[in-house]
C-alpha cells in the first residue's frame, strides 16, 4: 500500500502496510527513497510477531554504495511486533546482514527510531559472515537518536565471523544519542565473535553518547579462536568513543582460545577510547588456556589504542584492563556511591515525552548518575526547535523541562555542550572544562489531555416527595482537568429524572440512581421518592378538613344559636 507523501516528497507511513510498502521499494526499485514514521506502528500478525524482512540490501559495486540510502525519520515513534530472522547480503561475498535495517548506505541518515522487535540468525555454517543489529546489520551511514528498547540480537552460525550490536552489528559510520536497553546481545560460534552493548565491531567509526542500559547481558561464546565481549563495542578498530556510558547486564566472554571482556570494549585496537563508564553488571573471561583478559574499561589495549579519562565501577582485582598498553592516569575505579554522581551520557528522557496541558516533565536524563549541581555539565548550545511552539514549551537549564500547553504533538531538538566529569581527581569529581558537541538531542513531545482524577456530589442519599425538585452539584478534580463537563443519568426516570444541569425531579415512588459522569470517572447519589404526606387533626375530621377551615365555621354555628 504505497503511503501519501509531503510536499517534500518524504512519504509518511501511519499503518503496517507502508512499511512493508517502503521496505520492498527500496529493496527492489529505488534505494534512496525518504520517509518518516507518523505514528506509533505494530506488525504483528494475530497476536504473534511477524517475521521481518531487513530494509537495504546489496545490488553491486562497493558495499558502502549500496543498501539504504535515503532519509528516514522516526518521529520518536516505535516499530514493535516483529522478530527478525531473514537477512539480506551485503556483498557479493556471502556476508549477510540482520536487522531492521540490513545494508546502510553512506549517504544514509537513519534518526529518531525506536526499535523493540528482536534479532536473532543462525545460518548454522552456510556463509561465512553474520552482521546482526537492533537498527541496522551494518551501518555505513549515520544513526542518530535512535533506541532499540528491550529486543535482544544475536548472530551464530558463521564460519568466520559472528558480529551483534544493540544498534549495529559491524559499523564503518556514525553512530549519536542512542541507547539499547533490555535485551541481551550475544555472538557464538564462529572462529571470531564480537559482541556489544551498541555495536558488535566498530571499524573506524564513530560512537558518541550513547548508553546501553538495564539488565541485559552481553556475551560472545563458543568458536575456536577469539571472543569479544564489550559494553559498548566488542572490538572497537581504529574508531572513537566517545561519552559513552555501560550500565547493563553482564559482560562475559568465554569458551574459545582466546576471551576478551570489558566494560566498555572488549579489544580496543588502534582506536580511543574518552569520558566513558562502566557502571554495572559483571565483566568476565573464561576458558582461553591462559588467554583470557578482562577490564573495566577494555579487555585488551593494543596498537597505538588510548584509553583517557574514564571509570569503571570497582569489582574485585578488575583493572582498567586485562592487557596490554598501560591507560592514561585519569582512568580510575569508583565504588556504587561515587557512581551515582557520575556524568558521562545525557540522552533524552523518552523519544516521545508524554506531559499534560499545564504540566511538565524533563527532557533530558543523565547517566551514569546525576551530580548534585548540573550545571557546569551541560549547557544547550544555539537555539531550541519547536515545531509547534503553541503546543510545548521548553527550559534552557538542566533538565530541560517541558511545559505541555495545548493538546498536539511536536518535534523538538537542540544541541547541548556536555562537559564528562573530570577523573583527575577522583576524590573531586567535577566537569571538564572542555566539553564535547553530542549533535541535536531529538524527540517528540506529546502534550495530552489532564485528566479528570475524581468527581465528588454535595449528597450522596436524597429524598423527595413526589412532584418536588432538587439540585444536586457536582465537583470535579483537579481543577485545570481538561474535558469537566458532566453528563447526568438517572437509573430509573420514571422515578426521578435530572436534567443537564443535575436538577433531579420526583415523579413516582420508587428508589433510584443518579448519576454525573465527567472524563470516564462518576459519583453517584441515591434517590428515594415518597408519596407527598396529607395534613389532618388525628382526631377523625371528616373529609380531612382541617383546623383552620373548622375555626371559620365558628361565628355562623353561634349566629344560628341566638336566632
């Protein structure tokens, strides 16, 4: 079902069926189409994930040619209901890509994306490299703002080589402001296996203030020569990372010749490594015969690879790292509570940031912890964007907060100058003085309805004589709720109806319900109507008649007695 497009030519995919629309378009006719998400979009099938294609495969020529090569723009909105088990090639060498992307071009620009369907490939030894990614197999290109939130990735079965990322599996490009939280990341089974928090390898590339978070461990096992296991990248070769923060599950690698875990990588090989963390979970190595290294920060350290300005949360003998070149001074270990004041990564507190009409919630949440006066850690830097400024408001200073103003949903982004701790010192911990550019921080602000918290009436018990009338109030909470309109309801109207303004009338004896009803919640008042009670002396009156009717008969009985 091919999807409208702006005036831009960007198409705009509301429902599962253009996604799939998009995904063949650019798999088969062209390649560089753009797009955006417009709402939140499930492709599950009855109940049940769908399996899901990658988006971006190999045509010819240079690989870093190929795959998607267009711009696709999340919104802050989420894909869900799916799992991948299909791949895509990405050369004509039988190296294959899984993902919900496959293949990302160069020229590509994947941002604002929340991912939470799993990734999971085993080829059981038919082709001899496996890329397996949250958001993309490989990434030549750029991802920005995006989340993989609780899918799970692994890659098995390759001869060669075994590659799984939270975001990526191998990645040549750039990769900003993302975060893995949840799912586990494992790689097995080949003679090389690299495992990582956001990328499996990292070759050359660029990794920038991201975070993969909660619970889920990271683990590359079994093969017959290396394993990499790392929080943030399994091998990082010749690339920067760069304000990243590790505060996940479990970092193990094990069961081959040689194991290498680390907090934030596994083997950092002619790369650098800056103002990073490793703030939770185990780091761990296991049978390589001698060759096993584990770190904090890094298993091993080769080539011309440095490692500054980082930390590691202090767990037993673990070192910086495992092996290899000695790390820059400011490297150091901290204990849980030293951590919690820790600032390496901000991010933005949600893609989509929910608030209500006259509320607020902040935009930004920083990791590994938070210090006690944010301000010298981050600033924003130019102008805020608000797509709508109508709709939502934002602060300039930490954390940013978002004023909701009328009911919409808006884009919003800015730049922010984010300045790590400083470890020189780590019996005083403070920003750095210099600070490092992070891009735009990008989500969606979601300003709805406040809604109504509970409705209250003056009686809840009324009684009436038939034929009389009573008016009942009622009052709604909060005060700024957004829909207080009450709507009045009678059980019975035949015993007592209300009008819209809560005006209950009596009209036959009988008990009934009353109810007001304002934003889905009610009170309700019950109603008891009685006959209308008659006068008399109780001394056997006829007719009823009463004493002041019998008093004015008196002068006429004594004018007939004188007469």
């Amino acid at each position: 079902m091919e999807p409208a497009s702006d005036d831009q030519g960007v198409y705009l995919l509301s429902e599962p069926g253009h996604l799939l629309w998009f995904r063949d378009t650019v798999n088969n006719v062209s390649a560089d189409i753009d797009a955006k998400l417009t709402k939140d979009i499930d492709i599950s099938e009855g109940g049940s994930p769908s399996h899901w294609t990658p988006i971006g495969r190999y045509i010819s020529g240079n690989a870093k040619d190929n795959g998607y090569a267009g711009s696709f723009d999340g919104g802050g909105f989420t894909v869900g209901g799916y799992t991948v088990t299909d791949v895509v090639s990405m050369d004509d060498s039988g190296i294959l890509a899984a993902g919900f992307f496959g293949l990302v071009g160069q020229s590509a620009d994947i941002r604002g994306l929340t991912v939470s369907g799993g990734v999971s490939y085993d080829i059981s030894d038919n082709t001899t490299y496996i890329y397996a990614g949250g958001i993309a197999g490989l990434n030549n290109g750029t991802i920005t703002d995006c989340a993989n939130n609780g899918g799970g990735v692994s890659a098995s079965g390759g001869s060669n080589e075994n590659d799984a990322g939270g975001i990526a599996g191998y990645n040549n490009g750039t990769i900003t402001n993302c975060a893995h939280s949840g799912g586990t990341v494992s790689a097995s089974d080949g003679s090389y296996n690299y495992a990582g928090g956001i990328a499996g390898y990292n070759n050359n590339g660029t990794i920038t203030n991201n975070t993969h978070s909660d619970s889920g461990d990271v683990s590359a096992s079994g093969g017959s020569f290396i394993n990499y296991a790392g929080g943030i990248v399994g091998q990082n070769y010749g690339g920067t990372i760069t304000n990243n923060t590790h505060s996940g599950g479990d970092v193990s690698a094990s069961s081959s010749s040689y194991n290498y875990a680390g907090g934030i990588a596994g083997h950092n090989y002619n790369g650098t490594i800056t103002n990073c963390a490793h703030s939770g979970g185990n780091v761990s190595v296991s049978g390589g015969h001698n060759n096993n290294y584990a770190g904090g920060i890094a298993g091993r350290n080769n080539g011309t690879g440095t490692i500054t300005n980082s930390c590691w949360l202090a767990s037993g003998n673990l070192e910086a790292i495992g092996g290899g070149i000695a790390v820059s001074a400011d490297v150091v270990s901290l204990d849980a509570a030293v951590m919690e004041k820790v600032v390496t990564t901000v991010l933005p507190a949600k893609r989509t940031l929910s608030v209500e009409v006259g509320g607020s919630a902040p935009a930004l949440i920083s990791y590994p912890g938070t210090a006690d006066d944010m301000a010298g850690y981050l600033s924003v830097s130019g102008d805020i964007f608000i797509a709508s400024p109508d709709i939502a408001d934002i602060s300039r200073g930490w954390p940013c907060t978002v004023s909701g103003k009328k009911q919409g949903t808006t884009a919003v982004s800015f730049d922010i100058d984010l300045r790590a701790t400083d470890f020189s010192d780590k019996n005083n911990l403070k920003p750095l003085s210099a600070g490092c550019a992070t891009g735009p921080l990008c989500f969606t602000a979601a300003v709805g309805k406040v809604p109504v918290a509970g409705v209250s009436l003056d009686f809840t018990e009324l009684t009436l004589n038939i034929g009389e009338s009573k008016k009942l109030t009622a009052t709604v909470k909060p005060d700024n709720a957004t829909d207080k309109a009450v709507v009045w309801t009678s059980a019975d109207p035949a015993v007592a109806a209300v009008d819209e303004n809560g005006k209950v009338t009596a009209l036959s004896v009988g008990t009934t319900v009353v109810t007001a009803k304002a934003g889905g919640v009610s009170a309700a008042c019950t109603v008891t109507v009685a006959h209308k009670k008659t006068g008399g002396s109780g001394h056997g009156c006829a007719a009823g008649l009463g004493a002041l009717p019998m008093l004015a008969l008196i002068p006429l009985w004594l004018r007939r007695k004188k007469r």
